[in-house]
C-alpha cells in the first residue's frame, strides 16, 4: 500500500472517530437538568437547602457560600471536619470554626430534581443546580455529590471529594 493512500485512510478513520465521539458526547451534554430558582429557597437575603442526609447549605447574596457535612465523614486535607466554605478569593475553600462554622439550618428544603423538598432525605434523581450571589451548587443525582463554586474556587463532597 503506498505511503499517501495509508496517511489518507488514516486521517478518514481519524475524522470518523472524531465524528462518532462528537455525537456520543452531545447526547450526555443534552442530559436534563434543573435549575432551581433561588427565590424559593430564600430566608431573609440567604438561600438556605439541604442535600439529601448529607449537607445542609447556605449562599450569602455577597456569593459566600458553605455547606455542613450532615451524616456524612467530611475530610479535609486528611482531617475530619465539619463543613467547607468559600468566603475569600483569596483564600481556597476550607472549614469555617466556632461561631461561624455553622452554614445551614435545620429543616431547609432539599434541593433535588423536583425543587424543593422539605424532609426529603435521598439527592437521587435528576441534577439539579441552584446559583445566587455569584455562587453556583450543584447536586449531582447520579452519584449523590453536592458541589459548590464562588470566588474562583470551589468543593464537592459526597461520593467525590475535592477543593481548592
């Protein structure tokens, strides 16, 4: 086989594969997600929800945001915490302690696929995000993660953890 037919059928396998990875990846883009609409949510000029059994959240309009880790083992670089929040950009995500460690509020509506929820305990479903502030969280329902992005950072718990 000549070396130009050879590079020819090489780039046309190229260009299917690319194709056929172009449409495969924009069925799971198109995938449904809800939005939520913060107004629905609001206590004062804070937006309160909880995330299953696992994280109860709080959004400041000033986009701060934190979440505290409710029957879930929160680690933070190795150490057992109780929350995580972003209220610097300066500073990467990280536990809030004494008096203002404490994000959510007890008994706040779950955000979950269907808007919220009071009492709803299970974040499987659909994804469902929430943005106030400047400050966006998402709940993913597949894989029951919370999280939460502002000020140029951001952390998720649940199935996966990660911060900065």
């Amino acid at each position: 086989m000549p070396a130009s037919l050879r590079i020819g059928t090489a780039l046309a396998g190229a260009a299917l594969t690319a194709a056929a990875v172009s449409i495969s990846g924009s069925a799971v883009a198109n995938a449904e997600a809800v939005v939520a609409d913060p107004s629905a949510y609001l206590v004062g000029d804070t937006v309160y929800f909880s995330y299953g059994n696992m994280a109860s959240c709080a959004i400041k309009p000033n986009g701060d945001v934190g979440c505290d880790a409710t029957g879930y083992d929160l680690r933070w670089y190795g150490m057992a915490v109780t929350n995580l929040s972003i209220d610097a950009a300066f500073l990467p995500a990280h536990p809030a302690l004494g008096p203002i460690g404490v994000h959510g509020r007890s008994g706040s509506p779950a955000l979950t696929g269907g808007g919220p929820t009071p009492g709803s305990n299970s974040p499987y479903g659909p994804d469902a995000t929430i943005s106030y502030g400047g400050a966006t969280c998402n709940g993913s329902g597949f894989r029951g993660v919370i999280s939460c992005t502002s000020k140029g950072h951001h952390f998720n718990f649940g199935f996966v953890t990660d911060y900065n």
